[in-house]
C-alpha cells in the first residue's frame, strides 16, 4: 500500500510537471505579443522642422505614440508634433497637429500621445518641437 501511494504521489507530481512545463512553452508567444512595438529615440527639429529621422516599423502598433519627451532647455514641457515622409519626397505634419507633453513618460494607451495614427510600415517620420528643437523624445511604433 505504501509503494502505491508513493507511485501515485510521483504519478501527479509527473502530472504537475507537464503542466508546468507546457506553461513555460506558452510563456515566449505571451511575452513575443508585449514586444510586438519598436522603440525609437529621436532628436527632434524645431518648428516644422525634421529632427532624427526613423522609418516606421513593421509591427503590431500602429501609431507613432510619444513614450518618452525631455525638453533639454530650460523648459520642462514642450509641443511634439509628429512629421512624416510623403511619397511625392515632402515632410508633412500630422492630422493632430502639436500636443502638449511634460518631461517624463506617457501612456502608450493614452491617445492624446498618438502623435500620427495609421502610418503604413517603411514610411520616414520625425518629430517637431513647437517651441525649440533639439529634446529627446522616445517613439514607440
């Protein structure tokens, strides 16, 4: 009786082990989703201007979501505005138009921060600062 008992204890922790282990199997496709953005650093360019310029990734998001802005005077917001590479060779900006962002991060679920919405994967973008160039802002898209 005992033998069995302890068969039947290794039989579940067996059990348990392929739970486990068919867990940790699922695990990469879960995190693989949460990577699905790229992040870009860009320098930005003054009014109506081009700052560092990146190409939009192919991926599951499908904005230019401001994530990140450092205003490197003394000011410590400033209006991003994001820009981008028309077919015909012209920078226009976008539909939003400038958006007011303190230092620090942003919501990638707020809206307010979707600087362009729907720009199509290898497209050239950038972004402006209304009111002087030359911050850093971090682009996820």
């Amino acid at each position: 009786m005992r033998r069995i008992r302890t068969f039947t204890l290794t039989s579940g922790a067996l059990a348990l082990a392929g739970v486990a282990a068919t867990c940790v199997a699922l695990a990469p496709s879960a995190s693989a989703a949460a990577q699905a953005c790229q992040v870009t650093t860009i320098t930005t360019g003054g009014w109506e201007q081009v700052g560092t310029i990146a190409t939009k990734a192919s991926s599951g998001c499908q904005d230019l979501n401001l994530t990140h802005s450092f205003n490197r005077n003394s000011r410590d917001h400033d209006y991003y505005a994001g820009r981008y590479k028309k077919s015909n060779g012209t920078w226009v900006t976008g539909s939003k138009g400038y958006v007011q962002a303190w230092d620090g991060y942003h919501d990638i679920n707020d809206s307010t921060y979707a600087l362009v919405t729907g720009l199509s994967a290898g497209t050239q973008f950038t972004v402006a600062s209304y009111l002087d160039g030359a911050d850093t802002v971090q682009i996820t898209h």
